[in-house]
C-alpha cells in the first residue's frame, strides 16, 4: 500500500513536471514567433501614401512595401544611401527591403514626390 502510494506520488511528480516542460517550451516557442514578427513589418501603398507614415524599426528588420493603388509607385530611399529602392512597384505588386542603416531613412515615391515616408531604424 505504502509503495503504491508512493508510485502515485512519482506519477503525479512525473505528470507535473512534464507539464512544466510543456510550458516552458510553449513560452519559448512564442517568443521566438514574437521576436521574429518584430523583425518584419509591412508598410501600405495606398491612396497615394504610406500606411503608417513613419515606422520605428530594429536594424535588420525587412519591411514589405505593399501597393494596393491602381497607380505604380516606388519607395526611393531620400539620400540614396541608407537603402536600396524598391524599383517600380505595380499595382498589387510588393517588394521587401532590409533596412541596415541605422537612423532616419526617409523615403519618397519617385513618381508622385508628394508621397513621403521615414523609417527610424535603431
Ligand atoms: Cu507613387
């Protein structure tokens, strides 16, 4: 009696501890998901401008240009330096970028020079 007593102990020690390993793979399995949606984004083309206007990105973090407009667009790095562009951009055409630069990366489309966005890469 003692002994079976005992092995229900273990047992319930056994079931409880492979919950524990459950839960913490499943804290680092969304963690992992989390860190990595961090490191992309996707920025809107549409209405002739970018949706959101201004992001605020981990260096290294790929941001898809996405243009749902009629019209074609590009997203054309300001200075020429902090990224590559993104080329003509037809409609429901998408691209995505690295931006490795750190600090402000303002952009604009080069056909419609009154649309205008930034990426503060940090
Ligand atoms: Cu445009």
């Amino acid at each position: 009696m003692t002994t079976s007593f005992l092995s229900l102990r273990f047992t319930r020690r056994l079931q409880s501890f492979g919950l524990f390993i459950v839960v913490i793979a499943l804290v680092i399995f969304i963690g992992a998901i989390c860190s990595y949606s961090a490191n992309s984004i996707t920025v809107t083309i549409e209405g002739f401008q970018f949706t959101p206007a201004e992001i605020e990105i981990k260096q290294g973090t790929i941001v898809t240009f996405i243009n749902k407009d009629d019209a074609p667009h590009t997203v054309d790095p300001d200075s020429g330096e902090g990224f590559v562009g993104t080329g003509r951009l037809k409609s429901g055409e998408s691209k995505a970028i690295a931006f490795n630069t750190l600090g402000i990366q303002s952009y604009h489309c080069a056909i419609h020079p009154s649309m205008m966005g930034k990426a503060i890469v940090k």
